[in-house]
C-alpha cells in the first residue's frame, strides 16, 4: 500500500558522514567535544532522515536521557537552489495558463502552483531552523496539555538546540503505523481528536504526522514528535470549516459554495451558479450510503480535485498540507480497522465544538444544523450530537487516569487545576518523567457513570449554551403539552365543545372554544419533546451490568449519579432558566390568544 511504500522511504534514508556530524553539533553548541553536554552518545546515528540524523543520548547536568538531532551539512543550500528551479518551472506553467484561459491565479491543474509551493518553502525553510522546531514544541505542549494531557510530547531542552542541533527527551516507543496492539484504533482516534484540536481550536497544528512521527508508546499512549513543520490557521479559517461541515450534513450545496468562497477554494466574485451542478453531483456521491459521517475523505478529494479542471476552483495550500496529514491518519486507521470512516470519527469532536462554542459564529452553526433552512426543529440532531458528545468523551478521556479531567470533560468547564497540570518538564515528557499511569478505556474519570454523559453534560456549566438554544423548544412544549392535557380533560368531563364569551373591546370573535385546538405543529412539538426527553431520561435508568456485578449494584450507582449530579443542579438550574422560560410561555401564550382574538 501506500502507506507501506512511505514507511519505507522514510526508513531507507542512509545516513552521512558521523566526524562531519559531531563537527557540526560542537560548532553549533559551542563546545570543543561533544562530552561537554552529554555524558552518553551513540557512536553512530540510531536513525536518518532526509533533513538530518538522531542520536540518542543523555545529558550531563542531569542525566535525563536525549534524542539529538543534527541537520545534514548544505541541505539549506542544495534545497534553495531545487526550489528556484521549481519556481521557475511553476511560473511558466501560469503563464502557459494565463496566455490560454487569461486566469492570473489558476494553471491547468486547477491548484496555484507558484503559491503552494511558496507555501511549502516557506514551512520548509521553517522546518530547517531547529531553534523553530523547539518553540513550536514548546507550544504544542501548553497547547495539549489542557486538552489531551494523556498525549506524551518531548520537552525541547532549549540551552542545548541551535538552528542546526536539536535536544529534546527521549521516546520510547513503536511506530503506531507498525504496532499490532489491540489498541491502535482508540489511540488513531486520539490523533484524530489530536489534530482537530489543533486544527480547530488551537489553530496552530502538525502538518507533518508522517508515520514516523506518531509513536505508541509502551504505555499504550500515544506520542506525537517533531514539530519542525507547523502551520497556523486564523478563527475565520477554522469556523469556515466547521459551517461546512454542518451545510454539507443538512446537504445545503448552495451555502458551501459560499463556505468555498470563504475558505478560499473560489475566489470572491465568481459567479457560482454553473459551479453547483457539478459540485451537488459530487457531494450527492460521496453521501450516498450512510451520510456525510460515511465519506471517504480522500475519494472526496479526488473528486473536487476533479472540478479544478472545468471551474475556477483551487485546492489552496494550506489544504494540500491538511489533506496529506488527514491522509496518514487514515492510513493507520485503515490499517487496523478497514471500516474506519474519518469524517465519522471526527463527528464527536465537532459535536462537543459546536454544542460548547458561543462564538457567534459557532452559535449559528449549531442552530443552523439543528433548525436546517426549513426552520423546523430536528429532535434526531440534538440527539445525533449528544451521543457523539458522549462517544468523544470516549475518545478524550482515553489515556487518562480515573479521577482527572480536561478542557474536554463533557460534564466541567474548567480544566486540572494548575498543581496538577502537565508541565513540560514533566507529565507531557516521555520516559521516567511521565506520571500517568497506563491508560483505561472505563469511562469514570469524573466520578459518574458512563450512562449519565449527556445529561451530566445538560446540567453542567458547559451545557449552558445547549440549554439556551432549547429555551424555545422548552417553552413550546410546555404550552402543546398544557393544551394537550387540558383537552383531554375537558373531553373527559364533556366540557369541549363549550365555548365562553369573549369581552375584549373590537374582538373579532364573539367567542372561543374552552377546549384548546392542538395543530399539526402541537403535534410535531410534542413528538419531539418526547424523543429528547425519552433520550435523556433514559441515562437515568441504571444499565445492565457487563462486568457481571448484581444488578443492586447498578441502583446503586444510578442513586449516588441522582445525589451528586442531578439534584444539587436542580436549584440553580431553576434560577437560571424559570424567569426566561415563563416569559417565554406567557408570551407564546399571549400572542396566541391575541391571534384567536383579533384575527
């Protein structure tokens, strides 16, 4: 497979010359003998790559075991002259292009190849100042550590890293791409969660995940190393993203034409619509069979890539890098599940994203997703994102110990407390520095039970925005379900055809049925209400127990989960939300009988 054909290019990367290596390490740390840093060296390098060599080493002041890397001599030199060839090349091919369609932007491929490669050697310029890679390494691990903790990182020990030699901590470790443990899968679905935290939220994220850099350690966590090669994304980038992702669920072609727009894969001011057919033909492919969660992203790909050909339609390049990194994810994952579907396994990232976000932007999102162009409130969603809430607390928690929680804990909107946090000296360092322990895949690292994810999440502080986009659902459903049950009381008692007078000055009615009509819209509402609150009721009921403990026992716990989540929240939850929810049923009430008044 492919996959195969790169791990081996990586790994048949021969090495150079070992005195030139050490004359380059000493030059560039100052130093006469490389026995002045560190106390330990291999003779010979323990890998190779095209852009240097890694030794492993420990270092003298400490002893804390190292991994060395000392860039190849003149590759800066040899690189800038192939890139000016390729300019060079590129900018005959735009003009080729420009002579024949008078397009200033796109050649034949579709793809600026003048500007994706500039973008290419401006990270790969990047890439080869080893003093860059360190800081960006520092980044990554404040940016892991609230989120992810359990992702092992190497701390960079910045007094011993120069443009051409890197220190950072040593890993100990495996290829994932090459592991046979049975815990490949949940550790891929990490480095999903991983590179969409990055991509999504942080907005600075590794866009080089080759295999190489993605380690299973012996742990059973998973490693992520090499930082050489990061890219930066801005809000309106990454918002772009995931409006697309919920127009591309509700199959609004026409609104990710103007995502499109927005993420620069149209430039602005062209005239979308002979775009459409071909772009609706596409996505109505890829849906087909199980939905935008069952796309095959890279088909996907392939298939806009088909588009640049007959439309003014670009891959920009950030994309290119976002696609070959999602593209060796998928290749693990494969490797270990042949039914893993990416977008599928980031559906519960962008579901906690979107039910967890206020920006504005996100805000609409989440109500377009939810309400769709029709307006119409979709039960089925909000549970659709509920339960891939719970199955990302699955994936988040992964690795984690039981009793600490995250950034992403479904049920807190607070992260560890700052004596507990990583540092990166410490807990995101690989080897004896590490104080996690080996990962557990049980679901109680918050003190609840698994079943009681979602309304956990409901009650807590981070479900705050869920619950205000429910105020108007909340406040219909409580006046079809008051008129519904008056109804039927009324014919009970063979009250409902009786009407009453109606005294308001200038009414139009003399007067109203003392029954409540219920319409198709009551109907719908109250159908609704029942799913969500069937769904979220039923995390109320204690399971059936897997592992064989009696079934008083799961009372038990269904008990304490009662004591210690959902009571205590009751009151507060009454302040928030009853003042706003009565304002809302009296208004709803009012304008109605106004309307059966007036009108």
């Amino acid at each position: 497979s492919a996959m195969i054909e790169l791990q081996q290019l990586c790994d048949k990367v021969p090495s150079y010359d070992n005195d030139l290596a050490m004359s380059i390490l000493c030059s560039e740390l100052g130093v006469d003998n490389w026995n002045e840093v560190y106390s330990e060296l291999t003779p010979s390098p323990i890998a190779a790559a095209s852009l240097g060599q890694v030794y492993k080493g420990v270092l003298k002041e400490n002893g804390d075991v190292v991994a060395v890397k000392v860039q190849r001599p003149f590759v800066r030199e040899t690189v800038s002259i192939d890139l000016y060839l390729l300019r060079r090349l590129g900018m005959l091919l735009r003009a080729s292009s420009d002579s024949g369609q008078g397009d200033d932007d796109d050649d034949t491929t579709g793809t600026d190849l003048v500007a994706l490669l500039d973008e290419w050697a401006l990270r790969f310029f990047e890439e080869l100042d080893y003093v860059n890679e360190g800081l960006n390494g520092e980044r990554f691990v404040a940016d892991m550590a609230a989120e992810l903790p359990q992702v092992v990182v190497p701390r960079t020990y910045m007094k011993y890293t120069s443009r051409q030699v890197l220190t950072c901590s040593w890993i100990e470790g495996e290829k994932l791409s090459r592991s046979e443990s049975g815990d490949v899968g949940d550790l891929v679905n990490v480095g999903v969660v991983c590179f969409l935290t990055q991509l999504l939220d942080t907005g600075h994220f590794h866009s080089d995940p080759h295999p190489g850099n993605l380690i299973r350690t012996p742990e059973g966590r998973l490693a992520v190393i090499d930082y050489g090669l990061m890219t930066t994304v801005d809000d309106d980038f990454k918002y772009g993203m995931i409006e697309a992702i919920a127009h591309l669920i509700q199959r609004d072609y026409e609104a990710i034409l103007d995502d499109f727009v927005t993420l620069e894969f149209i430039p602005e001011g062209t005239d979308l619509r002979p775009i459409l057919p071909a772009l609706s033909n596409v996505f109505d492919q890829a849906l087909e069979g199980g939905g935008a969660k069952a796309i095959n992203f890279q088909e996907l790909a392939a298939d806009l890539a088909q588009i640049t050909f007959d439309f003014p339609f670009r891959i920009p390049p950030v994309f290119a890098l976002i696609i070959r990194s999602i593209g060796v994810l998928e290749g693990i994952a494969l490797k270990a599940n042949p039914k893993f579907a990416l977008v599928d396994e980031a559906y519960p990232y962008i579901a906690q994203k979107l039910l967890t976000d206020d920006t504005p932007r996100m805000r609409e999102a989440l109500r377009y997703l939810v309400y769709g162009k029709s307006g119409v409130f979709d039960a089925e969603r909000i549970i659709d994102l509920l339960v891939a809430l719970e199955n990302f607390q699955d994936v988040a928690s992964f690795g984690l110990p039981q009793g600490s929680s995250t950034n992403n804990t479904i049920a807190s909107g607070s992260s560890l407390p700052s004596s507990q946090l990583p540092s990166s000296s410490s807990s995101l360092t690989a080897g004896p520095a590490s104080s996690l322990p080996a990962p557990t895949s049980t679901r109680t690292a918050v003190g609840r039970p698994a079943y009681g994810d979602a309304l956990a999440f409901v009650l807590s502080d981070r479900g705050a925005l869920f619950r205000e986009l429910l105020l108007d659902e909340a406040a219909k459903g409580l006046d079809a379900y008051a008129r519904y049950t008056a109804n039927l009381g009324l014919i009970t008692l063979g009250l409902n055809k009786v009407r009453i007078p109606m005294l308001l000055p200038g009414a139009k009615q003399s007067s109203i049925a003392l029954a409540p009509t219920l319409t198709e819209e009551d109907e719908l509402i109250l159908r609704n209400a029942e799913k969500v609150l069937r769904f979220l009721g039923g995390k109320l009921n204690a399971p059936p127990r897997s592992d064989g403990a009696p079934s008083d026992s799961g009372a038990q716990e269904q008990q304490t989960y009662l004591a210690e989540v959902v009571l205590p929240a009751i009151p507060s939850l009454a302040v928030e939300l009853l003042p706003e929810l009565s304002s809302k049923l009296l208004s709803r009430t009012s304008a109605r009988f106004l309307r059966e008044a007036y009108l």
